[in-house]
C-alpha cells in the first residue's frame, strides 16, 4: 500500500544518513539539507508510534484554526471533534482541539483578519492559503514558530520522510531553509491524473467512433455529434477559453500560466504553442462546435449541469470523482462518460504540461508564537506521521470504519445508504497533518473514473513550475503586474475565439502582454524557481 512505501521508505532513511560521507550532511539550517548535523538517528523514540500514548499525563487543550466542510452541516457535524478520526485521536493522545472554523466562503478574508490582528490560536492549518509574504516572512514576522529544529527532537517521524529525497526537501522547506509549516503529505508522489477530458461514450458506439486521441479525431468525432447526433454544443470549453488545468491546451506543451522549460521561465500565453490553440478554437467554434455561450456561463468552476446531464453537450472536461454522479443526473438511461487522453497534434507525441509529481498536497499546519507548550502539540503531530496514527487519519478506526481484507488492505466498512463521500466527511481526516493515502479516494471512483486516472496521468509535468514563493516585496510587484495581464489574457483569449478580435491582431496582442511588463514578471518568477532549485 501507499502507507507502507512510506514507512519502508522512512525506516531505510535513517540507515543511509548514518552511511553518509561527511560532505553529505549539510543541515536544513544552513538552508540545504534536512538532516541532523551529526549524522545520526534523530530520535530514541518508539519506531511504530513516534512516542508513547498518551503523550501527555493530564489531558491538555490547544486551540486551531482551520477550514470547514460544506458538506458538514448537512451531516449534522458541528465541528472536527464530531470526525470519528479526531474524537480517537483525542482519546489516544490525550490532546484535545477547539477548533475555530471561519464562516464557509469566507476563509482567506477571516485569516487575513486573524493575522493583522496578532490574536493567533495555538495551531493554524490553512490548506492552500500562503502567508502574506511566504513562510519565511511568517516567522520573521513572529506568527509561525521556526520548527527546523523542534522537529528533529518531537516530529521525529515527518522529519525522516522529508529527510529521505531531494524533492521533497524542497517541497517543504522555505528558500532560507526553515521548516516554517508542517504540510500534509503523500507516502509517495501524486502524479496528477484526477480531472481530464471525457466525452459520451455511448455517442462513441452508437456512432461507431474510436476513443480520440489527436487534436484531428476530436474534431471528426464533434462533427459527427453536430451532424448526426444534432447536439446544441458538441463540445463545452470552460469559460475563459483555457481550463484551469491546461485541458485541451496541454497538447500545444504550454500553460495558462508560467512554466519552465531546462531551467527557464517562460509565459504560456506568449509563446507559439498558445496562439495555435487559440487558432484551432476559433476554428471549431466558428463551424459550431464548441458552446455558443461559453464565456457566459459564470454559474461556478465546474462544468454546467444543464449542458452535460442533458444531451445538449458531448465533450467536456470532467473530475473523475464527479463520473457517478453525472450519470445518476443524466436524463437518458443510456448515458455513459468515457474519459479520453490529453489530445496531442500527432497520436503518441509527448505532453510535457501538467501532472507535476509532487509530495506536497499544499495543507500546511503552522504552530504559532502563542502556543505555550508547542512541544506538546509536535509530539501530536508526529503521532499522526507514524504508521498507526497514519491509518488513523486515513482509515478511522478499525472494525468501525474500516477492515483488513484478505491481501492485508484497510478497506471502508460503508452503511447501505450511505455514499462514499458523506462517509469520509463523517469519519477520516482530510487536510490535517498526516501521511495522506491516495489508494483510499479510490472508493469514490467507479471503474471510469479509475481508467481515467490512468488515461489523464500521462503528461509527464516536466515543464510544470514546482511550488516557488516570492519575497513579501515581489509578491506586491508581481500582483500588480499580473492581475491586469492575466484580465487581459482572459478577455482577448475568449474575443479570438469567437471571432470578435481577428486572428490578423495576435502580434498585437503579444505586443501589449510586453509592454504591460511581463519581462519583469518572468523575471521574479525566474529568481523564484532558482531560490527552489538551490533549497
């Protein structure tokens, strides 16, 4: 399983370092290498638990800050001490948590407040907020404790793992090479593959088509839904002409955004690949087969209902998680999703664009300069990153929430009734802390969803940008550059393809993106990736 690679992996760490020339032993102090300056194991501790339980002799209270779940109040869930994962947790521990949850769609403002004002809680878990400035500022700014060297004594465990490769090591530590945050993790690296393009698939059969693959077989197959099946909009395209994850675009080998290619920065809306994007969209658009009202349709992130339950549409892009449920949604009883590769301009040509490999799954937990006995809450924390308090938070409790099957696997005991879904939000942990288990969403996946993960995770990442940070002073330079480049991307990007603006006034387009000072913008993005690099 996805735990066990971990733990091997995290056991075999301790056996190498010792081996470890001198020459190799550079600590995460000096800004290089997470690694204990002597060379040694970094704990005495219990190997299975990280420490004994509880790990504190009366029990003891710490406040947290973190998100809450949409889906919470539905499930009559007041806050993470009603997760059946959390009140085990607390039992085992002897820690208990009072969690601040700020009002939902609400978060980032709440959080900005709380740190203006200095009144932090004891714990701040921000999935996917940064710090104003980045995590180095956060600590010399005196909100986040600097854990670099808490954790070689008390997170004995999360320190071994981050120990244990390179890349993870830059993952997790500050360009100054501090440990600012602990960041929920994955026991091995998350090769993207969760959202990609599907099309109907009994369209595909009824209509005697191949599953496409070429930028030209998509086309074939949306003029036989336009022609034969008389389908309102062959093919949905998210409202600013590129999705969020390159869909579509990716075959091109550009991004949206910035990316990087042997070390270099570059802008994806400036290089070639874009324009023939752009050119082939105006091209489908115009004979009718993308959505006519596409940048109109502002109703949320995710792909309309009333396009793609209907039959009014016939390709979109999709989360595998989401397959079931349009199906259960869908009005013909034949309906069925097939997902379908990342299209390319030849059939096999690589996709260096999207589906980075990566450990960090961007939930970070930061113990602030309020908490009094920060020791304590490490100790909490590095029982989550140990083997048993890992299948805690990804399984719950065994015989409640989950068995072993005959190969040795947790797997879910789910309630007839129940969906997968409301279950894991009634059970196990999601953003927290711990070694996270990619193998346990696959209980929300049907066998579409599955094919599609495989299908979806072939672009290789390798011009994706890593998680850089930007000094607090770029961060405001590059947010003034950027925020009227990218409107202005967005506007042009959608008046090419519908033949508002014509296609003779790219280079005009280009044009302005320049004068608008991208060049400065690459520039700090450069500075930032080299700063990522040297970590």
């Amino acid at each position: 399983s996805i735990l066990l690679i971990f733990f091997l992996r995290a056991g075999c760490t301790e056996t190498t370092k010792e081996s470890s020339s001198d020459s190799e032993s550079d600590s995460v102090d000096d800004g290089k290498d997470v690694e204990n300056d002597k060379g040694e194991d970094v704990s005495d501790a219990d190997e299975e638990t990280g420490s004994s339980l509880p790990i504190v002799e009366e029990p003891v209270t710490f406040t947290a800050w973190t998100f809450s779940r949409e889906e919470f109040a539905n499930l009559g869930i007041r806050d993470y001490n009603d997760v059946t994962a959390h009140k085990e947790l607390a039992k085992r521990t002897g820690v208990h948590i009072e969690w601040i949850l700020p009002p939902l769609g609400q978060e980032a403002e709440n959080y900005n407040i709380m740190i203006a004002s200095g009144n932090y809680p004891d714990i701040i878990n921000a999935p996917y907020l940064m710090y104003p400035g980045g995590y180095d500022r956060a600590i010399d700014d005196g909100v986040h404790l600097d854990l670099t060297d808490l954790i070689k004594e008390y997170i004995p465990n999360y320190y071994k793992f981050v120990n244990s490769d390179p890349e993870i090591r830059r993952e997790v530590v500050t360009d100054s090479g501090r440990i600012s945050v602990i960041y929920n993790l994955q026991g091995v690296p998350d090769e993207g593959g969760g959202a990609g393009p599907v099309v109907r698939g009994d369209w595909l059969e009824e209509l005697e088509l191949d599953i496409p693959k070429t930028y030209d077989d998509w086309y074939e197959m949306l003029v036989a839904f336009r022609d034969k099946k008389n389908v309102e909009a062959p093919m949905y395209l998210f409202r600013t002409g590129v999705n969020t994850f390159n869909i579509m675009l990716s075959g091109f080998n550009v991004a949206k955004g910035f990316m990087q290619v042997d070390g270099e920065v570059k802008y994806g809306p400036i290089e070639e690949g874009y324009r023939e994007y752009v050119e082939l969209m105006h091209k489908w658009y115009s004979e009718g087969l993308i959505d006519r009202d596409f940048y109109t349709r502002m109703d949320g992130f995710f792909p309309p209902t009333e396009l793609t339950t209907t039959g009014r549409t016939g390709a979109w892009w999709e989360f595998g998680s989401m397959l079931t449920l349009r199906t259960i949604q869908a009005e013909d009883p034949n309906y069925r999703l097939q997902p379908v590769p990342h299209p390319t301009k030849n059939e096999g040509d690589p996709i260096h664009v999207g589906n980075r490999p990566f450990y960090n799954r961007g939930s970070a937990t930061a113990i602030t300069t309020n908490c009094e006995q920060p020791e304590i809450v490490a100790k909490w924390i590095n029982y989550l990153f140990s083997e048993e308090g890992s299948l805690l938070a990804n399984y719950g409790v065994e015989g409640e929430t989950f068995k072993f099957n005959d190969d040795g696997k947790p797997e879910f005991i789910i309630p007839e009734g129940t969906t997968p879904q409301d279950f894991m939000s009634q059970h196990i942990m999601m953003t927290e802390p711990f070694i996270f288990d990619t193998e346990r969403n696959y209980v929300t996946l049907d066998e579409a969803a599955i094919e599609g993960h495989k299908m979806w995770s072939v672009p290789d990442g390798s011009y994706d940008m890593p998680p850089v940070t930007t000094t607090s002073e770029e961060e405001t330079e590059f947010a003034q550059i950027m925020g009227d480049i990218e409107t202005y991307v967005d506007e042009m990007t959608v008046k090419f393809i519908i033949g508002d603006e014509p296609l003779e006034n790219y280079d005009a387009f280009i044009e302005r993106i320049k004068s608008m000072n991208i060049d400065r913008a690459i520039e700090i993005q450069q500075g930032a990736l080299e700063r990522y690099n040297r970590r």
